[in-house]
C-alpha cells in the first residue's frame, strides 16, 4: 500500500503516488516502460496485481514496453517467461541487456563470422586446405561470453557466432555458472587483444534471482573483470541510454511522453531521468525506502509507491 | 640483462641500476623487502640467479624480508615452499598478505570464537541444553573467507575459527575455485549483517600463477564482491603499509635503511614508496617497461632493472 511509505522520504524530491497525481501521470504519459525483476516478477513469482494493472494501462491505450537488464535471457525466452505466467507481451515490446549487447555489436560494424564450409564437391583437397588456410587467414573477430543463453540467442540471431579468429570483443552479463577458467579466459582476451571490446550488459549489484532472494547481479562479474583487467567496460543496458535508440525507433513517442516504472535507482530511475523520461520507483524489488533517504543517494524519481498495481487502485481512487 | 632496458625509461624518474648505484644501495641499506612472485619465482619456477643473489646479501650482513600478497599460503606453507626451490628461508621472515588478514582482525580486536562443549560429565540433558543455548546466544561473530588454505591457516593461529555466530567478517583473497554461491554468501554477509568487516588481502589484478602464464589475482574476487556490495574493502596487503609495523617489530631497522624490491608498480612498489622504503622494480613479473612509460603510470620506483640477480652481477661490475 502507497500510504505506509512514511512522510518523511517526502522531504526528498519525490512525490508518494496519490490518486491526483496519478491521474496526471495518465493523462500525460502515452508509453510506460518497466523494468521486470522486481517490477513485474519477483524470480518465478508474478507480483500481485501487475496482470490486472498492465490490462488496465492497455485498456487506455498506453504502449507497454518491457527494458529489462537481466542477459539471462533473449527477447524470445523473454516472451515466453511472460506467457508462462500469463501475461501476453510480444517480442517487439521486449528491450533486453542481451539484445543491447548485439545491437551495440551490430552499430559499431563488428565484423560477423563467415562460416567456413568444408561440403564443397569437385574439389580437390589441397585447393580445399588452401581454401580453409584462406577463410581462416580472413577470419573475423569472435565474440566471448561471460554470461548464460539469453546472450548467445540475441548475437546468433543479430549475426554473431562464436567462431572465427581472435577475440574482438568480451561480452560480460549475469552468469550463475562463473569459475576461475572462464573469469581467466576473458581477462586474457581484454589484455592481450588490441583493441578487444568489453562489453558490459548491465552492472546490477543484486537482482532477486529467486523469489525469496537476492543474488549477485551482473556487476558482479563486470567487476571480477575490471578487477583484473583495471578496465572499465562499455555498458549497454540501463542506465546506459544505449536502448533508447532502438526503443524510439519502433514507437514513435517522445520520451517526454513515457514514465519509466523500475525498483532499481542506480539502473532503472537513472535510465529514466538521463532519456528524459517520467520516473517511478517502486518498493516491491530491492530498493528500501531507506536507501532513497539515505544521505548518499543522489537519485530521486519523480514519483514512488509501493508496488506496480498502485497505479490501478489509485487510478479507480480505491485508497 | 638492465642494459636491454631502453634509455627513453630515464627520461621519467626512475634510474637504471648500474655498478655505481647499486654499490650506493647496498652501502646504504640494511634490509632487502622482496616481493616473492615475479621477483624470486614465477609460479614454481625460480628465476635464475635468485639463490645466488640471496645467498651473496645475506653474506653482506643485510636483512632478507619476504612480502607477498599471494594471500593462497600461509607463512609456514610458504618457507615450505621456499626450501623446496632450495632456498633456506625462516617463517620470521615471511610476511603474507594472509598473515595480515589474521593480524588485522586480531589487532582490532575481532572476537575469537568460544569453542562449544558437548563433552561435560555429570551434567543433565536440560542443563546441557541450555548450556548449548547461552553459548550460542553468547557466539561471537565468524570469519567467512573467500580464498584459499593461506588464509585459513593464519587465521586458525591467530585464534580465529570458522564457527559461530553471525559472520562479522568477510575476508577474500585469490580463489580459483570461486563459484556463484561464495560470491552469494560474501555479498549476503556483507550486506545483511550490519558491521560486517570486508577485508580483501589485496586487490592484485594478476600473478604468475603458473611460470607461463599470467591469472586474475585477488583482485578479481574483490572487485566481485565489490560489485555486488557497492563497497571498498579494507585492503591489508600491499600497496597497505599494514604489514609495515609487523615487520618493523621484527627487525629494528628503519624505513629508510629499506628497500623493497618488486615487479608491479601499484602494489610493491607503491607499499616501498609509502612506507618510506628505497625502491627496485624489476622486469621479471608482470610488469613491462612500457607500462612504466605509460603516460597514465604516475607510480615510479627510485630504481629498475630486469631480474635481481642484476644486483650480484652490478655489485661484482660483471657488466
């Protein structure tokens, strides 16, 4: 509930949502962009009322659009997660870190993979030796992950394999399955390639990996890398407005016009403010009200409340 | 050889070791501060020249003193390891970045664990019971470490074990067998229980962990944590003059009669440089010489040259 947040975070910058104020915000804002962990889910489990608010936003004809920094998955595991837990959301709709990563790839002309295909007939097998010999004088740089399957999917489906020569770029996410060899694999690769990109898909603290708790998020492994290589990598998801990009190209609202929703300052309120758009912070994830009131944070959202399903019953004046 | 150094190195403030100068070193300091990998072995392999060097100081009458961030042995695993390569090394005159993990806590006081009996004659099961229950009321906080056997040992002199209540500490240091749930429960500890200590051995980027290849040090675990903790550790080994009192309570010399030799610029020879200590880069480790000319390298040692077995040769004018 909106109203246990108590007064005194209001002596920040930040509005507690009431019924006016969210009756604004809808008549303002043509788009609402949420963030997903935290937001939307927590680990496996829906939050309460997010399916019922996400169909009242649809009924009045807001786009919904879902900027996410979780790589673990691509924009299709993405929708499928969605439809598993019974909310309908297209692909389109879907701006992942992994999609970021290929994207960032894809706009900065990195070199995609010819395959070298050895099924050829009527030849010879020194014309073919010096055919391989040639495609893999000519191969193009390769991508390295540091991360789970949602990354893979998005650089095979923008182009990208990892094949090919040396590596040209390292691309660093949320990986469960993080070890010495691979953490050694990337570091070499940033040292000792000229020129090696390091990508970074997001650098989340923590994230509720489960339902019922936090777990290293994406930052640690970028800072496991930075740590070795004393580089700081190239981030593509939030607050990186990296996605903007794209996000404008596919629906064309001003930013002025959309309200980033998100329960992260540093990631979600921050990619927010820094693309122009309306900001709300909601407490279902793993910002506490007392991490917005404490004297360090230098992050206000425009408007805070408890959880995403405020905006209906505050909408319906249900309070 | 220091010869194949190039001169464009003495345009910045260090000085090329020469027969002049070394004799002006060996004339003017009473204790050798060497670092131990990339300055007297790389990996398991000792550097040539190393015992010859070794044996022709202590000859001179002058100190010899073992400062190691390697945090993976303790003092006693690591005059082991010594006599092994053939070199006569006491654990006096070994001071680990493990051994100053176990000092830091004891010098600030860090609650050593009572140890629970189980094993009281004569005395009921309920009064037993309670017995347990007043004793793990009354559990003094536990150490969690991220890091290798070094740093257990020392810990376990020192009085501290891994038993108890509450972790108040988390110590982390070079682990190769890091895994997604150490990093979870350092992050946990750190973050869930209010006080909780997080001391990092040093922050390395990398080390000769084998003699041919270069691995993530310390620094890669801590800049995990780091990541997931939004905070700085408390770092006890070098570039952290904390070792420096230890040492000085040991051997009645002052800093300025040191000299540290080592082969990375924001450890070694930054510890030398606060502690008032001479100063010796060697080529021999991970440094290079263009790492020294970088325009963005503001750390430069009083002297450099390749191995250390250059002083032998410098002093004997064998060049």
């Amino acid at each position: 509930m909106a109203t246990q947040i108590s007064q005194s975070t209001l002596k920040e910058k930040s509005q507690l949502l009431t019924p006016l104020n969210t009756q604004n915000l809808l008549d303002s804002v043509d788009a609402f962009l949420f963030d997903c962990d935290g937001v939307i889910w927590k680990g496996d489990s829906l939050i309460d009322g997010v399916s019922d608010t996400l169909d009242f936003l649809r009924s009045m004809g807001k786009k919904l659009v879902f900027v996410t920094n979780n790589s673990t998955k691509s924009r299709r595991q993405y929708a499928k997660k969605f439809h598993s837990v019974g909310i309908s959301v297209s692909e389109d709709e879907i701006f992942s870190s992994s999609f970021a990563a290929a994207m960032y790839l894809k706009v900065n002309k990195f070199p995609k993979e010819k395959k070298v295909s050895l099924l050829e007939e009527n030849v010879s097998l020194s014309s073919k030796l010096h055919t391989l010999n040639e495609e893999a004088m000519a191969a193009k740089p390769q991508v390295y992950v540091i991360g789970e399957e949602g990354i893979l999917e998005e650089l095979e489906l923008a182009g990208f394999t990892p094949l090919g020569g040396p590596v040209g770029a390292v691309v660093v996410g949320l990986d469960q399955y993080i070890n010495f060899y691979k953490l050694q694999y990337g570091t070499l690769c940033i040292r000792e390639n000229p020129g090696c990109l390091f990508i970074a898909t997001n650098r989340d603290a923590v994230g509720n990996l489960t339902d019922l708790q936090e777990w290293p998020g994406a930052g640690c492994m970028v800072g496991a890398i930075c740590g070795t290589t004393q580089k700081d990598p190239i981030v593509v998801g939030k607050p990186s407005t990296f996605l903007m990009d794209f996000l404008l190209e596919k629906f064309n609202i001003p930013t002025s016009k959309m309200c980033m929703v998100g329960d992260r300052l540093d990631t979600d309120i921050l990619f927010g403010q820094n693309s122009g758009c309306r900001t709300l912070l909601v407490f279902s994830g793993v910002t506490k009200e007392s991490d917005l009131q404490d004297p360090s944070n230098q992050i206000h959202p425009e408007y805070m409340t408890t959880t995403l399903s405020d905006i209906l019953h505050l909408a319906n004046n249900k309070f």
